[in-house]
C-alpha cells in the first residue's frame, strides 16, 4: 500500500563522497549540496510530460556556456 506525499521530507544521500540533501514534496524534487540553498530541480508535472529531459538538456548546454 502506498502513502500519500502530502508534506516534505528531506533525506541525506552522499554521492562520490559528497554530502547532499534531497528534499522531496508534492510538487517535486530538488537535490542540493548539504549546506546550501541552491541545487537542480524537478517538477513532477515536467516529469510526467516528457518536458524534464528537455529541461535538463537545457540546463546542461547553459552550464556550458558560463
């Protein structure tokens, strides 16, 4: 049986040695470096619709760019 997300939950992952914090709520996910304020978002509706792979490419190519 599954359980409603109604709320937020924050969890500590660590990834190649780094600790990040991913916080997951109803209307999505987002993972930032433990500590910090900013990191890579995900909207669920953007997930759904195809629209988060065009949103990550996006993101990548204007990373490039700086």
């Amino acid at each position: 049986m599954t359980v409603k997300l109604d709320r937020t939950l924050k969890r500590e992952i660590q990834v190649e040695g780094v600790a990040y914090t991913l916080t997951i709520t109803p209307e999505g996910v987002k993972l930032a470096e433990k500590g910090r304020r900013k990191g890579q978002e995900l909207l669920w509706k953007d997930m759904v619709s195809g629209d988060a792979a065009l949103a990550a490419a996006l993101n990548a190519s204007l990373q490039k760019v700086r």
